[in-house]
C-alpha cells in the first residue's frame, strides 16, 4: 500500500489525480468559523467558502471511480454579529447535487464533549452527506459495519451476524486531552474509530482513499489500519510531522481492534488500550 501525503493547495493538488482512481473520498473541511489552522484564514466570505468546497467536490466527482463515494462532514455553525445559526450541511447538499452526486444519507454524528452555551441549546451533532456518483451502483458493505443486536430477541436483519448501525453514529470527539497524549495541534481532529467504519464501509481492500483537507491525517491513518493506500492534501506543512508520527503509531493498531460487533464498552475499551500500547511501543509487533 502507499500513503502520499502532500502539501499544498488541494484545488491544483487534485490536478495530479487521474480520472477514476480514488473509491472514496472522506473529509472534513473549515468550517468557516476562525478555527486557527494557521496557514489557512478560516474566516472568508461565504460565497468564496461555499466557492471553495465547489471546486473541490468538482474535482471529487472527477476522481472518483463510477461505484465511488464522497464523505463530507459539516455542521451548523453560528454565523456573523448576531450568531444566527447557518446550516452548513445543507449548502453542501446543494453543492452536492449541483456537482453530480446523488445523497444517500446524511448521517447525524453524535457527541458529548462539547462546549455549552448560554443563550441557546447545546449543539451536540454534525453531519456526514454521503454522496455517490450512481445512485445504484456504489460499495456499500454491510456486514463490515453491522453492530449488536439491542437485545437476545432483536433479530429484524435475519441472517446477519448484527444489525444495521442506522444513521445516526455515536463517536466521541477528540478532546484536548487526547490530543496532548498524541502530541497533536491540530485544531480539529476526527476520531479514528468513525473513520474507519466510513472505510470499511465503502470500499475494498487495496483500494485508494483520499482526504482533500487531510490536517494531521486521520483518513490516512484509517486507511493504513485497513489495507487501503491513502492519499492526504494539506495546505499547512506544519501538520506533516503529525501526519508521520501518528503513521508510525496510531497506524500500527491492528484493524480487529475496530470490530463493530463489540458492544461500545468493549470497543472504547479495546481501542483505548490498542492506542496506549503503540504509543508507548511502536516497534513492538501486534
């Protein structure tokens, strides 16, 4: 397998990528919202953001094989002087729809750690749009994503070894907590377990997963993990070494550690002692 990543700006970045080579593409962009990402201004006006996902989910409908999928996760941000909340989700269902691709689903990502607010509700979800390139023909793998059954009785997916996880995915966010234990300042980093289920679930071993706004390269890691090369674009350098010292860690953690049959105490639980065991021995087999 192999794991490029590069620095630059992805929109000359995807240039470099052939038509019809990459099976998924999952990514996370700014948010538009004065995130310090450094190199990057994370404050533009809204039409040049909505401009810039545009171009990229262009050269991602190019890039993309004919059974292919596009992960993109976005969230309601409050937006301007007064706060008002924007809904970043569904400007991306537009840019979706108007780039060629079919919505089939737009999964709510749940969390609890999260900062509360005063003179509103708490947010506590964002969204992923899954959009594919023909909406009947994608990979969309079932089985590697199948979780308990909710009790001894619940058998409603006869003749599976669970049931489907639905769109609606609990995930703890990265704390800061965690990313002082991983050596990471990257302001926004996505919690590995979910982006290895997006992997598992829509494509096939040796396949190629690309991260547009790759940051310290989780997607990568995700990819190493599974068996798939992985490519990572990234317009700060400052996150490469991240992007290396978490290969070398975090992408030694062996891909059982991810089964989702597991209940979620035993997967946090798995995990949690996976990623310890690689941080304090890396070089030790698995």
């Amino acid at each position: 397998m192999g794991y490029d990543y590069r620095i630059g700006d992805c929109r000359e970045l995807f240039k470099t990528v052939p038509d019809g080579s990459v099976r998924l593409v999952v990514t996370s962009p700014p948010y538009n919202i004065g995130k310090p990402y450094g190199t990057y201004k994370d404050k533009i006006a809204l039409n040049d953001w909505q401009e810039l996902i545009s171009d990229v989910t262009r050269e991602v409908h190019r890039i993309l094989t004919p059974d292919g999928s596009f992960f993109l996760n976005l969230s309601p941000v409050p937006l301007g002087d007064s706060r008002e909340i924007m809904p970043l989700p569904f400007l991306g269902y537009q840019i979706l729809k108007a780039n060629g691709f079919c919505l089939r689903n737009m999964i709510t990502w749940t969390f609890n750690n999260m900062q509360n607010c005063t003179n509103r509700l708490s947010g506590r979800y964002e969204n992923i749009l899954w959009g594919v390139k023909d909406i009947d023909h994608y990979v969309f793998n079932l089985d590697e994503v199948r979780v308990p059954y909710i009790s001894k009785n619940d058998k409603r997916l006869e003749g599976g070894s669970g049931r489907n996880p639905t769109d609606v995915w609990y995930f703890d966010r990265v704390n800061n907590m965690t990313k002082k234990k991983l050596n990471l300042s990257h302001p926004t980093v996505y919690p590995l377990p979910m982006i290895v289920r997006i992997i598992k679930m829509s494509s096939h071993p040796g396949d190629t997963v690309l991260d547009p706004f790759a940051g310290s390269g989780t997607s990568l890691i995700a990819a190493k993990i599974l068996g798939r090369s992985g490519i990572g674009f990234e317009l700060d350098a400052k996150y490469e070494n991240e992007y290396k010292r978490r290969m070398e860690t975090e992408g030694l953690i062996p891909a059982g550690v991810f089964d989702e049959l597991k209940d979620d105490r035993e997967k946090s639980e798995a995990f949690q002692k996976a990623l310890s065991a690689v941080l304090m021995d890396p070089k030790k087999p698995r």
